[in-house]
C-alpha cells in the first residue's frame, strides 16, 4: 500500500518513454536505495515555446556576457546545459 510522502521525501517530474519514467535529472541519493514510487499524470499547460527574439528579449538574456572570471563563459554554459540532458540511469 502506498503511503502518503514523508517530510523530506524528494518529489521529482519526467517523462514517460517506452514505458520507463526518465527523470528530468538524478536522483541526488546513492545507488541500492531502497525507494516508493507513486506516479500521477500532469495536465499539460500548451505553453508555446519562445521564438530566438522573444528569448533574446528576456532580461536574463546575456547576464554572463561580460563575465571576466570564467574566460570562456558561452564553452561553460554549454558544457553545463550538456550535462542537464545526459541520463546515464536511462537505459536507450
């Protein structure tokens, strides 16, 4: 029987695919844990994706842009959006 998340329990969102629920990134616990999974379906909002010029136009846009400690801010960035989508617990 399911039962209702303790305090501290870590709620996560993914995505199904072929029939495996593929996190949006790990789990921050060690491997062997022993864990209760309770899945329920969220509504999508049909939010429409920004075009290049709205996202240029965000206030955020180009903050790092004159960053002096990281020489190569754009390599940085990238390198670190590359690691948001790798899943290695995610069996292909």
């Amino acid at each position: 029987m399911l039962k209702s998340p303790s305090p501290g329990a870590i709620i996560e969102t993914g995505v199904v695919e072929k029939g495996a629920i593929a996190l949006d990134h790990p789990l921050p616990m060690r491997d062997g844990v022993k864990v209760q999974v309770a899945v329920q379906e969220i509504a999508q909002t049909g939010a429409v994706p920004l075009t290049d010029d709205e996202f240029r136009s965000l206030p955020f846009h180009g903050e790092w842009a004159n960053r002096t400690d990281l020489p190569a801010s754009e390599d940085y960035v990238r390198e670190e959006r590359a690691k948001w989508s790798q899943r290695p617990f995610r069996e292909g």
